[in-house]
C-alpha cells in the first residue's frame, strides 16, 4: 500500500509542469534542437515500454529484499519519491519563463545559478531519477529499479545536449558555473579548470 504513496508524489509534479506546452510550442527560441529531443524522447518512451512489458504484460520482476524488508523498502521509496517530487518543483518553479521541454534558447536567456541550480546544473533529472528509484523501492520491484537506473543514460544524453547550447550562448559565464556545480550529483561531478 505504501508504494500508492510514492506514486502520489507524481500529482504535484504533474500539476507545476502542466503549463509545458505554453512554455515549449510556440515560444520564439534562438537556438533549439528538437531533432535530438525527440530521439531521447522515444529512448524514454521505449523505456517505459519495456518496462510495461517486463512487469504488465510478463509478469516479470523479483524484489529487491526478503520479505520483511517490504516496510523498510517502502519507507525509503515513499520518501525518496516525495524528494525527488520536490526538486522537481522547486527546479521548475525556480527556472520560471525559461522552462521549455525542448533544448533550447529563448531570446534574453537568462542563467539561472539559484535554488536547486546551485547545487546540480539539472536538477530536473536529478529529481526524475530520485524519483524513479523511490518508486522502485516502494514497489520492492528490481524491473522498475533497474528502468530506474536505465534513464540515467537519456537523462545524461540531455545533459551534454543542453550544455553544449549553453556553452555557445553563456560563454564564460557558463564554463564558470560548471567548474563550481556538478551536472546530476551534489558533491560529484562538477567539471575543474
């Protein structure tokens, strides 16, 4: 019952990012590349796929722990869950205006270096991936753990596309920023000079 609670943490975060497409299609960009995010959007895509079928359609999974690890498991899923809900709010509510789904630059552009971007340059996929973990241990479910670690590499792919933007239109001020905050980890990372 408790991995419903984990599952709940998507209710916040679907309503903060609900306004996505006023911020993505038909905003004026400078810059986007929506070819490569609409590859690693159907990586993303088939990964849910494969684990709908492992897990749905094959019934295929094995738990993480014995059994009375379950509340245990739980606890920790439904919190890391919460978090991961969190960041995500906070990452977005912290971006503002300069929110989009796409890879992409809008005109005026503005760094922002605050909040949860003063810990990880992406705290958005930080925030995915806790998430998908938590869910995973909520579920004591090793089919969605490992999905779970599986978006890491689309979620790092966008990383290294969205950098490379921002290197072109920050300049200094973002190769400064990156040398002091690391990409998806707090305290593991962070480029040096």
């Amino acid at each position: 019952m408790l991995h419903l609670a984990a599952i709940a943490a998507l209710l916040p975060v679907l309503v903060v990012y609900a306004d996505t497409p006023f911020r993505t299609f038909g905003q004026k960009f400078v810059v986007h590349r929506w070819a490569e995010r609409l590859v690693l959007l159907s990586m993303e895509l088939n990964l849910l796929l494969l684990w709908a079928l492992a897990k749905l359609f094959l019934g295929r999974d094995a738990d993480l722990g014995p059994g009375d690890w379950d509340t245990g498991l739980a606890l920790a899923g439904v919190s890391l869950a919460w978090a991961g809900a969190a960041l995500a709010v906070w990452a977005k509510l912290t971006l503002g205006r300069w929110f989009s789904a796409s890879f992409g630059v809008k005109p005026d552009h503005e760094l922002i270096t605050t909040g949860p971007y003063a810990i990880v340059r992406h705290p958005m996929y930080s925030a995915l991936l806790t998430m998908g973990v938590g869910f995973a241990l909520a579920a004591n479910s090793a089919v969605t753990l490992g999905v779970a670690v599986l978006f890491a590499v689309p979620f790092t792919l966008h990383t290294y596309i969205e950098e490379q933007l921002f290197v072109k239109h920050f300049g200094d001020e973002w190769r400064e920023y990156a040398a002091r905050v690391p990409r998806l980890v707090p305290g593991w990372g962070a480029q040096r000079k």
